[in-house]
C-alpha cells in the first residue's frame, strides 16, 4: 500500500462533468489499495472572477481581504470532489487549508508554508478515507486565511506530500508529461520518461509552464518523487526525481526551453569603478523587478555598459528607473529592446560532456541567428537571440542533440 499525493488544477475541474472524471481517477487509485491524499485548484476561471468582483469594488483591494475571497474559489471544489466521491460509494473528507493547520507566514497573497500538522489526515487515511485539500491555500498563527500565491496549489501537494511521508505527488494537469521542449513548436518533441530536479528547476526557469518554481524547490529539498500526468488520458506521466547515480549514460540535454516575455536593456558609457554596477542593478531590484541575464564590459577608456534582462511587463518600469540612473551616472545612453526572447538547453549530462557549447553556437550560426547574450550554469546555456528566430533556434538545437530520437 502507498501514500499517494494527487493533484489537480483548474483545468482539470474547471466543470462538474470534469470533476466527476476526477472522482473516478480518484476512485481507482484508492481501490488498488492506495492510500490517497488530493488537493485541488479552484475551478478554471474562478479565481479571476473572484479577483475581478474585488476590483469592481476597490482599484488596489485590501490583501487580507482578497485572501478571504479567493480562497473560496478552492473550497468549492473541494466539496463537490467530496460529493462525486460519496456519489462513487468512497468516503471522502474534505479540509480548507486552515482546518488541515497548513500554518504560513503572514504574507497575504505570497504566503510561505511554514508547518503541517497531518495528524487529522492520517486518522483519516487509516479509516480508509479519500482526503481532499484546498490547493493554494492555509492559516496565519492569528487564524488568518493566506494564499500562497502563482502556482500554491502544486506547493501545497508537494507539501503535504513532504509532511506525510508519501511515496509519490502526482501532479495532473493538461499535457500527458515534461516533453524535451513544446510540441506545439517542434513536432517530433519527445515525452520524457524522467528528469531530474536540477534539470525541472532549470526548465521552469526558463519559460517552461508545465510545473511553477517553487514546487519543484519544495520537492527536491525534501525528495519528494514528482510525477506529472494528464488528466484526460492514461499514461506513465514524466518522474521528476533525484539524479540516478547508477545511470551510466545519461543524455547530454534532456531539453529546450524557452521564454518569450524578456526585454533587455543597455546602459553605456558609466564610469568602471567598484559600487557601479550596484547602483544601477541595486535600484531595479529595489523596485521589485527581478532582473534575469546581466553582461557588464568594459572599453578602452575605461567607461563601462551593463545589459540586462527583465520581464516585458517591467520593461516600462525599468526604463524609467534606468534613465533617471543614467542622468545620476552621467551615461551616454539608454537602449531597450522589447524583441528578444531567450532560448536554453538544460541537462544534467552537461556536467561530464565537453563541447556542448560550441555545438550549440555551430547549430545556431549555421540558421545565421546571432547570439546577443550568453549565460551559464553547470547544467544550462542560455542565449539572448531576436524574437523572430526564435522556433527556427528550437526546432535546430532540438535536431542538434538528437532530442527526437
């Protein structure tokens, strides 16, 4: 018998006939002898309703106040999965995040997991229980509903799956498992059987949505083996685990991944001096703008330019923080350009596998895409190119590491 965390979205509940396909996924797992937690998003669409109706009443709502709201969206679901179960002849119990004592900072709309008490689910799980949880979701020691913001309903079932000791979190959404990059861009993408945390990590920092940042963290600080898998089609899904020692030949890039929302600017002609690259990227940070690839030169006269990325919705806010910083450092100018996207090859296999650079820039230059920017990590490239080459970039790495095969 095994303790399975499942987890579903918003898509895949997003209506009553879809949550009663859910019921029954539920049903099987428990009646092959598994022992089966779930937590569930609120319904597709719900959340920004609720956040709509809020604003139709206040411009800047109160975030306390929006916690109370959209949680609700979570408690919805989870009673009619409950009903849908008790309807299969299961007996389910559901719980919102603050009866499970899910117990988060006070962080209203980011809140952070502090501590699980799983003693009621486990009394629950040994009277033979399905457990539902609200995704997204828990209590401030005050009592106080928070959310956990983008992305808390796979945190909270990794979390849960953390504090209970589960074999396995399962997390279903819409795609059938982590593909070596979109298939809507390459049409040979291939499935991926499994992927390591570090190459998760690394995906989903890149422009990959299929699993939100923090619950990848949460899981790989305490092993907690990830499965993504479909909702609406049977399949092994794609194990997101530790990397196996013992595989003795592990592919040099698992993926390609990719992210069409960056905007970079430039600053030219700042003084090279110890403090100034602080001063330029200390104020945009400041401003809650989080700043991706950073290149900073020095020329001749020993003047200095700093190119860095940000978000394309912060681009407007950076720009303006960037001039007023350049008139302050006397710099000869500020450029931006709104029209690049980032591409990067991510795999654990880089680490013992020389050449994988130049064989990503010979792939590149050979389609005549410049390269504008370049980044590192042990288990990841990435380059800075122009928008319009983007899919002919993937479509040629994708070939170049044999991801079809």
């Amino acid at each position: 018998m095994s303790l399975i965390v499942q987890k579903y979205g918003g898509t895949s509940v997003g209506t009553v006939d879809r949550i009663k396909a859910v019921a029954k996924k539920v049903a099987a797992a428990h009646g092959a002898g598994d022992k089966i937690v779930v937590a569930v998003s609120a319904m597709s669409g719900e959340t920004n309703r609720l956040i709509g109706l809020a604003r139709e009443i206040q411009e800047e709502p109160n975030l306390r106040e929006m916690d109370v709201l959209v949680s609700t969206g979570e408690q919805v679901t989870i009673a009619l999965l409950c009903m849908a179960l008790n309807e299969a002849g299961i007996e389910a119990r559901s719980y919102t995040g603050g009866q499970v004592r899910i117990l988060t900072d006070n962080a209203h709309g980011k809140a952070r997991i502090q501590d699980i008490d799983g003693h009621r689910i486990q009394e629950d799980l040994d009277a033979g229980r399905v457990v539902v949880v609200a995704g997204f979701q828990g209590a401030d020691e005050a009592g106080n509903i928070t959310t956990l913001g983008r992305g808390g309903s796979d945190t909270t079932a990794v979390a849960l799956a953390a504090a209970l000791n589960a074999d396995e979190c399962q997390i279903y959404t819409d795609v059938d498992g982590v593909y070596t990059t979109d298939p809507r861009v390459v049409a040979d993408a291939r499935r991926l059987e499994k992927i390591t945390f570090e190459e998760m990590l690394e995906m989903a920092s890149q422009g990959s949505k299929i699993l939100q940042i923090r619950s990848v963290e949460f899981a790989g600080k305490y092993n907690v083996p990830l499965r993504v898998m479909s909702s609406f089609e049977d399949g092994p899904g794609t194990l997101i685990s530790l990397e196996d020692d013992d595989q003795m030949e592990k592919p040099v890039v698992s993926g390609i991944a990719f992210n069409r929302d960056e905007a970079k600017l430039t600053i030219r002609g700042i003084p090279d001096q110890p403090g100034v690259a602080y001063k330029v990227l200390g104020a945009i940070s400041a401003a809650n703008i989080e700043i991706d690839v950073i290149v900073q030169n020095v020329a001749k006269d020993n003047s200095a330019s700093i190119t860095f990325t940000v978000h394309r919705n912060d681009l407007k806010r950076a720009t303006e923080l960037l001039e007023k910083i350049a008139s302050d450092l006397g710099a000869i100018e500020v450029d931006t350009d709104d029209h690049i996207v980032k591409v990067s090859i991510v795999g654990v296999g880089m680490r013992s596998h020389a050449g994988v650079a130049a064989t990503m820039f010979e792939s590149l230059a050979a389609e005549g895409i410049n390269i504008q920017l370049i980044t590192t990590s042990e288990i990841k490239i990435t380059v800075v190119i122009e928008e319009r080459y983007l899919e002919l970039a993937v479509r040629a790495l994708h070939s170049a590491f044999g991801l079809e095969q």
